[in-house]
C-alpha cells in the first residue's frame, strides 16, 4: 500500500479518538491471522478494541512483532504497526489493549479503493440539461462512482467537467444522493466524482462498506490455498516443493486430532522424536514440521534442542505444546526461533487450523522466502 505517512503525534490520538468515537470497525493482522474487531476507547497511550476472541487466541494469534491494524478513515483507510500490551474493560465489554501507533499510513486518496463486486444496483441520475436517466453501478469508491446507463446518450449530451446529480441505493442504510462531477464517459458508461465531498453521516458508512468489501478481496485473495504453489501452469513440479507435515511425536491420539484439522491443508504423518526417524523425514522434503512438546521438564527441553538443530534453517517449524504453560512455551519457540509457539486444545482446533494455513500460505506463496535448500538429509 502506497501513500503519505502521519507522523505527528496529535494527529494520530486525534484519528484514534475520532475512530473510538464512532466505534469504527478494525482489522487486526499478523503474517498468519486477520481478526475483525472495533475502536472502543482511546487512553492516551493505549487504545481499547472489542476482544473478539479468546484470551488465548489473543495471546497466541496477536503477540506477533508482525502485527498491524487496518482501518477506515474518511475517503482513505489507514495502517499501522501495534502491539498487543494486554487485556481489559470498557463499556462492559472485554477488550484488547494496543499501543497507539507512532507513524500511520494514508492511502494515496487519488488511488481511492474501488469495489466493482457490487451486485445489481440501481442509479438514478440527471445530465446537466436536467434529464433523468436511470442505470445500474458499475463499480464505485469513497470519492466516486462508475454508472452503466439504461439508455445511449446524443453527442454531447455529456461532457467531462460537468456538473451533475446522482442517486445510489448502495444497501438498506446507505444512499447517496449528492451533486457529481462528471469525469469520463465511454459509449454508456460514465465516471463522476462526488462534488463536494460526501457529508460524515454518509462517508463514514461507505468508507466502512467499502473497507469490508477490500478486506473480504484481500481474504479471498489469501485462501486461495497453498496448493496453488504447484498449479500445472507452474513450470516447477510439483516435485519440487516442499510438502506434506511432519508431526514429531509419540502421541497417536494428537495425531488423529491433527490429521482431522490439518490433512485437508497438507498430508500429515507421525514420526517419533528420535534423530534417525527425523532425518528419514526430512529426506522427503516436508512444508512444515510440527514439534510436540508434552512437557517443559528439563528433560524434554534436552531431548527437543538437537532435532531442532538439526533441521534449523532449513525447514520451517512450529512447537507445538500439550498440557504445558503458555508463557514459557512462548519464550522457548522465542528462544529457539519456532515460527509458531502454541499451545494445542482440541476445542480451538479451527483457530489451529487457520494459524497452520497462514503459516504455509506466507512460508510459500510469497510472503518471505522458503527456508535455504538442504542436503538430502540433516546433519
């Protein structure tokens, strides 16, 4: 996303406070995770959202140096860097506590984001010599609109630079009916401008309708699954990718959960955490492994440090903990450079699920390099 950065400390607890004001809508994303959430309070040096998950998931999905937050505001949306300093209340409500940003991004409002999946809805519109005609939205933005008319307009019926008025039934709750600005036709279709800018009672719910619709595209976008890695048209095989998950473990019951949340993702096998059994692994190449941690006693911290050494750097790897505390497993995966710590409980299996797709979908559909190529087995 390109655009201007706000710097200026006022401004931004001015924009936050606006946008707690009106409890506006925010995404929260990690290189893994989008949650969905809102503005509830501005404390200053921290701002209050809507916990729409669990504590947990909170503490596994959003302690992430990645973490962002993505907002509408006015004509543009807005992005900046967090960080998830705790949890709390207000209003009644329970809610996460984010640091308020230092720097924001502004979208570059003369590349306003245009939603062009909008269905069939009807327009109204006047030409400058007071016809009315009517037509379907083609697509349409917070700062215009493309129009489809029902009828072929006369030479020189409109002109660029006119002045014009149009009405949009965009939903149940949001019409528009504003003076326009015409900036292009072609054959029936036709671009305006909103001239002036749409008042806050109607830009506020459009800018949020609009932003709904781009974040929904961006998700469309993200599942479209890492299979997609090896599509036929790619000139690499499908040989030639990493695949499958290896669970190094000694739990056959973890491995029939894993298999029901996972294997529709990437084939999934078990193998025991010995070194020999994880070079055999490792041999085959696998997209992710998945280090079973049933305990944090010295002894098994002993036993997990060489198998990780030994695929260190080449294979991606998450630790994956059973019946263990939170908080120390995430300084372990810290310690050890993991990509995921967490701890596993059949009841948040879909959150799991969701974590292990964003993992390989950013490990392998661009978002950072795979892991450096590897000898045919580890050292």
């Amino acid at each position: 996303m390109t655009g201007n950065l706000i710097r200026n400390s006022e401004a931004i607890s001015e924009i936050i406070g606006r946008a707690c004001e009106r409890h506006e809508m925010m995404i929260l994303v990690t290189p893994y995770l989008r949650f969905e959430t809102s503005f509830l309070r501005n404390d200053k040096t921290e701002v209050q959202v809507a916990a729409t998950m669990s504590r947990e998931d909170a503490t596994y999905g959003l302690r992430s140096a990645g973490l962002r937050m993505r907002f509408p505001n006015g004509i543009s949306f807005l992005e900046a860097s967090t960080e998830l300093k705790g949890f709390g209340m207000a209003d009644g409500r329970r809610t996460l506590r984010l640091s308020i940003p230092e720097v924001l991004l502004e979208e570059d409002h003369r590349g306003a984001y245009r939603v062009d999946r909008v269905g069939r809805v009807p327009v109204t519109f006047s030409t400058p010599k007071y016809d009315l005609v009517t037509g379907t939205l083609v697509d349409i933005s917070t700062t215009g609109a493309r129009i489809y008319s029902s009828r072929d307009f006369g030479e020189g019926e409109l002109l660029p630079g006119e002045d014009m008025a149009v009405t949009i039934q965009l939903t149940d709750l949001i019409r528009i009916n504003t003076k326009v600005k015409l900036r292009h036709v072609h054959g029936r279709t036709c671009g305006v401008e909103y001239r002036p800018q749409l008042d806050e009672h109607l830009l506020h719910p459009l800018a949020r309708w609009v932003f709904e619709k781009r974040e929904e595209d961006l998700e469309r976008i993200t599942r479209r699954g890492v299979e997609t890695a090896a599509a036929p048209d790619v000139a690499l095989s499908q040989a030639s990718q990493p695949r499958g998950l290896v669970l190094v473990s000694g739990d056959t019951a973890l491995e029939a959960a894993l298999l029901d949340l996972l294997g529709g993702l990437q084939p999934l096998r078990r193998v025991p955490p010995t070194m020999s059994a994880l070079k055999e692994a490792f041999s085959q190449r696998p997209a992710l492994v998945l280090y079973h941690l049933p305990s944090l006693n010295l002894d098994e911290r002993r036993r997990l440090k060489p198998l990780v050494e030994a695929l260190q750097g080449r294979v991606p790897f998450l630790l994956l903990g059973t019946a263990v505390e939170g908080g120390a497993l995430l300084e372990l995966g810290s310690e050890l450079k993991a990509v995921v710590a967490i701890v596993f409980h059949p009841e948040r299996g879909i959150f799991f699920q969701r974590l292990v797709q964003g993992v390989l979908r950013r490990i392998y559909e661009g978002g950072e390099a795979p892991m450096a190529p590897a000898e045919s087995e580890a050292t």
